[in-house]
C-alpha cells in the first residue's frame, strides 16, 4: 500500500507515469471504497437493500481489480465497474428518490469511461463500445429519472437525511471527476514530453552520423545557410588506405578507426567551427579564421593521429590523412559547392602526389 502512495504522489508531481493498468486499479479501487462506503450508510439509515446492492458493486470492483491484476484483461475490468458502478447509481434511485444525487455517478462514469479508454490499448473497436456503454446509460438514466418522478421511492427520510447523503455522493462526484481529469492532464502532459524528447532524438538521428556523432552530409549543408562570416576555409579531410584497413582487419576495426578520426577533427577545432563526416571515409570541416588557422588545426589532427595507439589483433594500426583546403576569399562570389568542390579536387592533387598531405592549391 506505502509503494502505491509514494507512486501516486510521484505521478502527481509529474515525475512518473502510470503504467499499463494502474489506471483501471485506481478507478476499481476508487470505486469499491466508495460503494464499501454506502455499505455502511445504508446499514445505519436501515436501507438494507441499499446496503446489499451497495456491497454487491464493491465486491464485484474489487474481484475485478484482482482478477484484472492477474490475466490483464482491462476491457472485462472495465465494462464490469462501469455498469456497476451504473446499475448501483440507478436502483440507488428508485430505492432512495431523485434527490439524494445517485445519478450524478451515471454522469461522472461517461468521461470516466473515454479517459479509460483512451488509456487502455486492449479494446479492438473502443468508438463502437463507447457508444454503446453511454448509450445504455443515458437511455436507462433517462427512463427511470420519468419513473422515479412519477412513483414514490421506497424508502422515505427526512431532508436532513437526504442532505447528507447527497453532500456525500456530490462531494465524491467532484474529487472522482478532479482527480481523473488531473490524471488526464499529467499524461497529456508526460506524453507531450516524451513526444519532445522523441522529436529531439528523431532530428538528433537525422543531423548527426551514428558511428562518429558527427554531423551529417545533410547536417552541413543546412547548418552552411544559416553562417554570415566570410572569414572561413572548409578543409576536406581522406583516411589513407581505408580499405585496406578493412579487407585487412575486418569493419569493426575501420569503425574504430572512424571514430579514432571524429574524435581528433572534433578536438582540433573551436567550438564554433564544424565537423561532419561526409560519407564513408572522407570528413568536412569549417573552420572560422585564417588559412594559417586551418593549417594549424589540420597539422593538429595529423599529430594526434599520428601518435595514436590504435591496436587490432595484436597489432598497431598507423592512420593518416590527406587534406584539400579552401578558403572562402580565394575568389569574389564563391557559393558552397565550388568551395567544396575545389577542397575536393585539392584533396585527390594530394592523393595522387603521395597521401598523407595537406593540398592548399590545384597543382
């Protein structure tokens, strides 16, 4: 009992979610305690039909709660409860009148009833059977409100009496209806979050490249519309002899590799400047400066691979690197793809002259 109160108070918070059929626990809880409840107001007026139809509901609620705990079959929990709960309403009004506010739990059950089963994925066709559950309550609540009107209840109280128990059922109606409606919220609110945090991951997945967590080809190119400065240079940086490494080693060990050179490209550079992988082995950096700048950081990531302890199978894997450089101010209106493609073509001057280089010129 302690855990679901420290449970409820958590999703009250709004720092836990209920999960699967805790939202059918809480009404056939709710609902079984209140009819325990009118058990007992029925045995002090000396209603003892009252009281037996009233424990007739919480025991029904209460085996549904067990029974549902067991075989999770929410649609069977909740048709029971509701029509319980429903039945209990209407013959609480021909044995009592109009006046002492049973009906109002034939009202509260219909978007009880909605909030249940919108909650609940274990009902094929819920449109057909909420319509069919509301159906038959209002025509049955419509039908004996004539009835009780035109008949007299078959037990009479004084008004104090009547009172009272309406202030009860009326007191109960409210909480039941503020606290369903302040669980609807919190969901709506829990999945508003999840579906942000979904939304975020999904445009993460698409931006950034799984392996390296770099960004993408795509990635680049939108984050390229949005820069102003005309100080920059993109560098376009080669892994030497990738397939050897992996007709060799084996793709997990060019995975590592790949890593190995996100890494060094993302610790060379300033936090403003970009990297990306830009498909297979072949990397796309802008950097903000000089080209003296860019030389530095490109000399930097040649170091760092350089001295990296790469080892597969007993054996240490040497990285290099060759790099085509441009830079935004070579030529006046320059647009993005001549800068790569000169970086590009640079790039393959430098494969062909030797590797392991940086190209700065088309010769």
């Amino acid at each position: 009992m302690s855990g679901m109160i420290k449970q409820a108070i958590l999703i009250v918070k709004g720092k836990a979610r209920m999960a699967g059929g805790d939202h059918f626990r809480f009404l056939a809880a709710f609902m079984s305690a209140v009819h325990l409840a009118l058990t007992g107001i029925g045995a002090l007026l000396g209603c003892h039909m009252l009281a037996g139809v009233s424990f007739a509901a919480a025991a029904a609620e209460l085996s549904m709660f067990y029974a549902v705990k067991r075989n999770g079959n929410f649609f069977a929990g909740i048709t029971v409860v509701y029509f319980a709960t429903c039945l209990h309403g209407l013959a609480a009004c021909v044995l009592m009148g109009w006046t002492y506010g049973f009906f109002l739990y034939n009202l509260v059950m219909i978007p009880i009833l909605f909030y249940m089963v919108c909650m609940t994925e274990d009902l094929l066709k819920p449109k057909k059977y909420v319509i069919f559950c509301t159906g038959a309550n209002c025509i049955a609540t419509l039908l004996l409100r004539r009835y009780v009107y035109l008949g007299e209840p078959w037990y009479v109280y004084t008004k104090e009496t009547a009172f009272w128990v309406s202030f009860f059922n009326h007191l109960v109606c409210f909480f039941f209806i503020t606290m369903f409606s302040e669980m609807f919220i919190l969901e709506l609110r829990a999945s508003r979050r999840e579906l942000r945090r979904q939304t975020e991951e999904l445009k993460r997945l698409a931006d950034y490249d799984g392996l390296t967590k770099l960004r993408n080809r795509r990635s680049m190119l939108a984050a390229w519309e949005g820069i102003t400065r005309e100080d920059y240079c993109v560098v376009m940086g080669d892994i030497d002899d990738f397939k050897k490494v992996n007709d060799t080693y084996g793709h997990e060990a060019g995975d590592e590799v790949l890593k190995m050179v996100a890494a060094s490209m993302q610790g060379a550079v300033d936090k403003e400047d970009y990297v990306s992988r830009w498909g297979g082995e072949e990397f796309l950096m802008i950097v903000f400066g000089s080209l003296a700048y860019a030389l530095k950081v490109v000399d930097k990531v040649q170091r760092e691979l350089q001295n990296a302890d790469l080892v597969v199978e007993g054996k240490k894997i040497a990285v290099t690197m060759t790099f085509g450089l441009s830079e935004r101010g070579e030529a006046v209106g320059e647009d993005v793809d001549e800068l790569i493609r000169r970086a590009d073509r640079r790039l393959y001057i430098g494969k062909n002259s030797g590797k392991n280089c940086v190209k700065i010129k088309d010769e």
